[in-house]
C-alpha cells in the first residue's frame, strides 16, 4: 500500500512496484480512507509506504494507528530532512521498518520494499510453522493423556483403541489409508511362516497396526508433500518412530511391541534410525516389521509416484538384501507369499 496525498507521487510509486518487483499495490490519497480500508481491516497488507507530512493525519501517526490493527504489517515512512528526527523516534515507538528522505533514490527505495517483503513473508512462514508445531504438540499431549487412562486394560481392549488411534494417522496422511492394517496382516502371515510362536504373533500384529502411530506429531504439509521432502523435513519424518515409542510406553499391554516400533527403520547393516542398529541388535520382530513396511510402501500408492508391479517391487527388496539393509530369510518368506498369491487378499 503506498498513501501520499499528491496523487502524482502514488501513481510513480504504484507503477514502478508493479514493474520491476511484480507486486499488486493498491494506493490513496486520503489517509482517513486508508485507515478505515477494506484491505487493512482484514489485515492483507503485507508493506506499507506512507508519506510523513499529510492532511488529517501525519504519517507516524496513521502508522502507529496501522500497528494496532496490523502488528505484523511492515512499515515505511517518506519524509523530508526536517522530519528526520521523529522519523528516528518512530523507529522503536511504533516498530518503523525503514524511512527514506526525499528526494528518494529509486534503486534505494526498491531494495528496501524487497527486503521488507522477504522480511515479511519469512514471517509468515515462521508463524504457520509454529501453529503445525503447537497444533502437534497438542495432538500428542491429548494422545498421551489417552492413552494413559487405558493403563491396566487387557490386550484386546487396548488393541480396539489402538486400532482408532492407528486410523486417525491415516485420516492425517492421505497417501497411506489402509497401509497399517495390511503391514500388520504381512507382518503376521511371514511371522507364522517362520513359526513364531502365538504370543509373539499377537505382539506382532499390533506392531504393525500402531508402528506409525508418532506421524501424529508430523505436520500434515510434510506428510502429504508430493515433492521430495528437504533434508529437514525428513529430519521431522525421522523422529516418528522414536516418537510413537513414547506415546505406547504408558501401555504395560503393548510393551512387547515397543522394540519393533522404535526400530522398525534399522537396518542389518546399521544405516537405519533412529539408533543405528546392526546385525543380531535387530530382533526377528522387527526384521519382519521393517519388510512389511517397505513391501506396502512400494506395492501402494504414494505423493511422489503411483505404486510399482511386484516385478519391480521384487527387485527393490533383493537389492536391499544384497546390500544388508533387509533380512533375506524374512524376504523369502515374502516372496513365497507373493509367488502363492497370498499376498493379494492383504488387498482386497
């Protein structure tokens, strides 16, 4: 917003920010009307250009009436060398981004609206982040009361709960609807192929219906992104599994599935996370998790790519045996799976 009561000045001032910076600039001459506009109500001004000497109102005093209404609103302030010193005041009374004299130098004026632009929407940015942060703290504070109260419950109780819960998250991630129910059909039918005992089938299969239970503290932007995410939004994605340990810990009923939900992304040849783990540190429980989760991930739809034939699925997961990442008795007992075509009622 550029206010100046000589029209000759907003029209300059309009016409050289909407060439050279690309910016829509709305201008007024009157500086009552500025005040009381539509624009400014509804707080959509992200920099303001004020004249200091005008009719009605000078220019410290509509800024600071624009700081109650807009406190995060960059301001700037033209005046003239005899203004000089209130425009130095104004800097901390009302939080003044910059002031100019007249006569301006345009080079000047037009790198000093671009960095308080970039100034702004870094601003922005910080804020919406900062609501995600909150809004996931909340969430696993609220699921961690929860999950508390359910303390001394039997199995089958907290499993029902724990199934809801495991459906919120996917509520939360678009991409992945039905991925922990099948991760725990998977998980389960591999683990009987290697004859696991009940006890430990059971624990099993609640594993893979709650491995992913820490998204809840994932910001839904980052988990719904369809780009590849940055080095710190996987640095977010990473704690996940560190996370959802913490929210089952309450659960004496779930502690046997605590290991495989902390580890369910180490790796045999210690490259995974969140603990770097390698080789025999890494239970069976887990090994067979960590192939559910891979298999699911690469037979399934995702943000960045539909999902893959099992051809090139088969091939994916030989890889990560030839190179130590996977188990290669748990992935045999996958492909068995696949080749019998059992592996196609996880789908229906």
């Amino acid at each position: 917003m550029v206010v100046d009561d000589e029209k000759m000045i907003t029209t300059t001032l309009s016409t050289m920010f909407k060439l050279m910076l690309k910016e829509n600039v709305i201008v007024y001459n009157d500086v009552e009307q500025a005040l009381a506009c539509e624009e400014l109500e509804n707080n959509k001004v992200d920099l303001i250009i004020s004249d200091f000497m005008m009719p009605k109102m000078n220019g410290l005093e509509f800024l600071k009436n624009v700081r109650g209404k807009c406190p995060d609103t960059v301001t700037i302030l033209l005046t003239g060398y005899a203004d000089k010193e209130n425009a130095i005041k104004s800097i901390n009374e009302i939080g003044l981004y910059y002031y100019l004299e007249k006569p301006w130098d345009n080079n000047d004026l037009i790198k000093v609206v671009k960095n308080g632009l970039e100034k702004k929407e870094l601003a922005d940015h910080l804020k919406d982040k900062y609501k995600e942060i909150e809004t996931s703290n909340r969430e696993i504070t609220r699921l961690y009361e929860l999950l508390k109260h359910d303390y001394n419950k039997e199995t089958e109780s907290t499993k029902n709960l724990i199934i809801t819960l495991a459906n919120v998250i996917e509520a939360k991630d678009k991409y992945t609807d039905g991925h922990t129910r099948r991760v725990a059909m998977i998980s389960r039918m591999i683990g009987e192929r290697l004859g696991l005992e009940e006890e430990k089938l059971n624990a099993l299969e609640i594993a893979g219906i709650v491995h992913d239970i820490g998204k809840v503290g994932v910001p839904e932007s980052i988990l719904n992104k369809p780009d590849k995410l940055t080095d710190e939004e996987f640095e977010v994605i990473k704690r996940h599994s560190e996370v959802g340990e913490t929210i089952l810990k309450p659960l004496d009923s779930l502690r046997e599935c605590l290991v495989p939900v902390r580890n369910h992304h180490e790796k045999i040849n210690g490259s995974g996370y969140p603990d770097g783990l390698k080789g025999e540190d890494i239970t069976i429980e887990t090994r067979i998790l960590a192939v559910a989760d891979i298999f699911d991930a690469l037979y399934s739809d995702r943000p960045y790519r539909n999902k893959l034939p099992l051809s090139s699925v088969k091939d994916i997961l030989m890889k990560d045996v030839n190179s130590e990442c996977l188990d290669e008795e748990v992935v045999r007992m996958l492909f068995d799976m696949i080749d019998k075509g059992d592996i196609e009622r996880v789908f229906e």
